[in-house]
C-alpha cells in the first residue's frame, strides 16, 4: 500500500502532536481513500515540515492524527 501525503495548512506542527485534518482532507481520507485506524500518513505545510503520523481516531466527518517523526 502507498503511503499517504496530505497537506496542511498548519504553521506549528511538532512530533507528538495530535491534530484534526482539514475538512476537504477528511473527506477525501474517509470517503474517496477509506482510510482505518492505525494507517501511516504524511503530513506536510508550507514551513516545509513534513511528519509520518498515524490515523488515532476516525469518526463521521474528523480524522484525527498522531505526528510522530
């Protein structure tokens, strides 16, 4: 499986963060990719700050992500 990079426009991201996606992100990661619980992703800004995360917590309409490196 390819690994997901999304972008986010989030000026301070750190590892350890847990953050909640854009809701044009999370459409497209729950409905259009189905994404699950415990999936590896890539998030990046525009501070070029790029962090592998994993999905922690999906509900109806949020993701919300775990910034690890």
């Amino acid at each position: 499986m390819r690994l997901i990079r999304l972008y986010q426009d989030l000026d301070n991201l750190y590892t350890g963060a847990t953050i909640t996606l854009s809701e044009s992100a999370n459409h497209k990661l729950i409905n259009v990719l189905r994404v699950k619980p415990q999936q590896s992703i890539e998030i990046f800004n525009t501070n070029h700050q790029c962090f592998l995360g994993v999905i922690t917590k999906i509900t109806k309409k949020t993701v919300h992500v775990l910034l690890k490196s």
